[in-house]
C-alpha cells in the first residue's frame, strides 16, 4: 500500500468541507479507513472531516471518485437538491451517449451545463462539455466536438490528473479522426509519459492512453508498436478491474494483431464482444461487430466478415454515426468487390466519400481507393484520379500502409496500361511508404 506524504497538502482553516466529506462518506457507507486506503491515511481522512486540513485538488478527487461524487458536491455551497438534479443529468447525458439517444443525452448535457453555469460550478461546467463534445463527436460534427473539448479544458483549468488524461484521450481520438495521426499519438506518447511515475494509481487511465495510442499506431501502419501497445492496455486494464476498459482495450489490439495473428485477433474480438453484452451496451457491440468485419475481411475470412457486418447493422441500424456506418459500408463494398459486384462496390464506396467529405479523411481516402480498385477495368482514367487522390489523403495523414497498398494498386493500373516507367515510379513510392511505417 502506498500513502501519499501529507506534506503534499495545506493546512486550512475550519470549514464546511469536512462536515459534508464525512455526510457523503456516511450516506456511501465508508468508514474513513475504506475512503482514506490505500492513498491516504485514516488520520489525515479525520483531520480533514473535523476542518483541521484542507485536501488537495488531487486527494479532493480521489475521495470524490470513491464516493461517486463530483468534487464540486463537496466543495460547494449549493442546495442538495440542486446536486443532486445535476448528478442525475449527468447520469441521463451518459446513458443517452451510451445508447445512442442522441436527443436525450443533448438535452441533459444542455440542461447540466446551463445548472452549472448558473451556480458556478467549474468542474460540472466541463463535464456537460466533455458530454456534448463526445455526443457532436459520435454523430460525426468533429470541428464542433473539438470546440466543445477545448471549452472542457478551459472551463476545468485546475482538473486533477485523471480529468487531464480524458481530455487527453478525447483529443487524440479526435485528432485520428481528422487524418493527424502524427499528431494524436505524440498527444498520446507523452501523456503515457508524464504519467509513468503514477501509473500505478491511475491503471484505468493508463490502460485507456495505451489503447487508443495502439489504434492511432495501428492506423499509421506501424503494427509492431501497435501491437505491444495494445497488450501494454489490456494489462492495464486487467490492473484496473474495469470490464468496459478491458473491453476497449481487447477491441483496440485487434486490428495490429490482425497483420501477423488473425486467428488471435478475431478472438479478442469476440472476447471483447462477450464483455459489451454483459454490460449491456449494444451500441458499443454494434460498433464492435463492424470492427470484426473490418478484421475478418483483411484476414481473408468474408464469411464472418458477412455476418458481423449484418449483426452490426442489426445493432446500430438508422442510429449509426457517420463513421461507424462509413466503416460497415466500405467494408461491404469490400466483399462486393471480391465477389466481382463492382457496380455495387462502387456504389457503396460512393456514398462512404459523400459521407466522409470534408470531416473523415481517412474513411475519404479508404473510399476513394475501393472505388478506384472497383472501377478500373470500366474506366481507367477514373480509377487513376480515385487512387492518386487516395494516396495523397493517406500520405497526408501518415497512414503509410494504407498509402502503399494505394501505390501498389495505381502501380498496378499503370501497369495495365502499358505505362511501365510509371508504374516502377510508383512501385518506389510504395516500397518508401512501407519503410516509413517500419
């Protein structure tokens, strides 16, 4: 057990702070010994509930997370009822994100910022942004999201260390998102970093930094460090406890796994699946079993690639974001594609640009390829534009395998058309974009 030195706190004058520690304590059903462990000590919990010290903003929030609170319910004067209607609107705002009710989680996130605002309080004030952020995220508006994070960030300037890491994680998962796959795993990397002397007491934080900086390196095609990456999230995770981590975490070290073991890869998907039924989050699931199609479908395995992406559009239906049906229908495309469908590859690969345009770039260029891949023996000269424009998205974005499978296939095309001085121009492009990902 470790006990943090009571020399990293201040002494404070007597006030209401501990009479309401020591309330929410005793309505949880904690003795000071369960609040204090295994960070603090039950003198200094004491010392605290009879207004002889006053905690740090970091033992403020450990004790807060243990009792299911804000750190604002304890510091603040506010009316109990006037907490409480915030805590449940922050309850209602998460299951409506969870569930995809997309209209019930922006009217209670709206509804707790407007609350917060009104009695100043900061760290409720954030948190209501945090939610509108992830809800303009899920449904696709990624600019917006990221105005909203910025504000998050702002408004809970003095966040302790588990409120920074999720900011951390938001904005990196968004950055990915916008094609600055550089960018979101040096956000990533040097969280991890800063964290490492800690990363005993934060686990849950530690395992998520870890899985999302696995997906970016997966994207970026630097498998290797994707994959150990991924295994570092899932042992974190396993620390922590926490089944919805360890979900996420089996969910990101999947697709890196893909490359060398998809056998093991399919399992940990499933396994992750397992997990998200349990808790029952179909939405999650559903945006699974469209990641189990992707995967199933790079192994070589339509079959189940057919009926995860069926199962997900089952799942999630007329309620998929942008991305996630952007994902189901390349993916379909895909299988098209390989069964010589090519008109309804195409088709399909269509609507994923028209979906995509301006605020995926990513799923642009993944559409673009398939459609140039889908078209090249009806008309060339399109393929030609579609793979070149799709190298450009994945080259831009750092997405280096993706953007040498781009030159193999415009390689190819070239090749076809008897341009052969082009297509090994090309074929080098292609062979320095595997190099850069290694």
């Amino acid at each position: 057990m470790t006990v943090r030195p009571e020399t990293e706190e201040r002494a404070g004058a007597p006030g209401p702070l501990g009479p309401r520690l020591r309330s929410a304590r005793r309505r949880k059903g904690l003795t000071q010994a369960q609040l204090a462990s295994p960070d603090y000590s039950v003198a200094y919990v004491s010392r605290i509930e009879s207004g002889e010290r006053t905690p740090s903003p970091e033992a403020l929030g450990a004790f807060a997370r243990r009792l299911g609170i804000s750190p604002d319910v304890l510091l603040s004067p506010v009316d109990a009822a006037t907490l409480l209607e915030l805590e449940r609107l922050k309850v209602e705002a998460l299951v409506g994100i969870d569930e995809a009710r997309w209209d019930q989680a922006r009217a209670a996130a709206s509804a707790m910022l407007a609350l917060a605002q009104r009695h100043e309080l900061s760290d409720f004030v954030s948190l209501a942004k945090r939610y509108l952020g992830e809800l303009e995220e899920r449904i696709g508006d990624v600019e917006v999201a990221l105005a909203f994070y910025d504000q998050a960030a702002v408004a809970g300037a003095g966040m302790g260390v588990e409120d920074r890491g999720d900011m951390t994680v938001r904005l990196a998962r968004l950055h990915r998102r916008m094609g600055d796959l550089g960018y979101s795993a040096d956000l990533l990397t040097r969280a991890i970093d800063a964290l490492a002397s800690e990363s005993d007491l934060y686990p849950a934080l530690t395992a998520r930094l870890f899985l999302h900086l696995s997906a970016t390196c997966s994207e970026r095609g630097d498998y290797a460090r994707a994959r150990r990456t991924g295994l570092e999230a899932i042992e974190w995770a396993r620390k922590a406890g926490d089944t919805r981590t360890l979900a996420s975490a089996l969910w990101a070290a999947a697709p890196p796994m893909a490359v060398a073991d998809p056998a093991r890869a399919l399992s940990l998907i499933r396994r992750a699946g397992t997990l998200f039924a349990e808790l029952g989050l179909t939405h999650e699931l559903g945006r699974l079993q469209a990641t189990l199609g992707e995967t199933a479908l790079a192994a070589g395995d339509e079959p189940t690639a057919r009926v995860a992406l069926d199962r997900a559009m089952e799942l999630i239906g007329p309620s998929a974001p942008p991305s996630v049906l952007s994902t189901i229908l390349l993916s379909q495309a895909e299988l098209h594609r390989r069964d010589g469908d090519t008109d309804e590859a195409a088709r399909l690969a269509g609507q994923v640009i028209a979906l995509a345009e301006g605020v995926e770039p990513l799923e642009q260029a993944r559409a673009r390829r398939v459609l140039g891949e889908s078209i090249r023996s009806q008309d060339p000269e399109a393929a030609e534009r579609e793979l070149r424009a799709a190298t450009e998205l994945f080259t831009s974005a750092g997405a280096q395998m993706d953007a040498a499978r781009c030159f193999r296939s415009l390689g190819d095309l070239l090749i076809a058309q008897g341009r052969t001085d082009e297509a090994l121009a090309v074929f080098r492009d292609g062979l320095g974009a595997v190099e850069g990902a290694a």
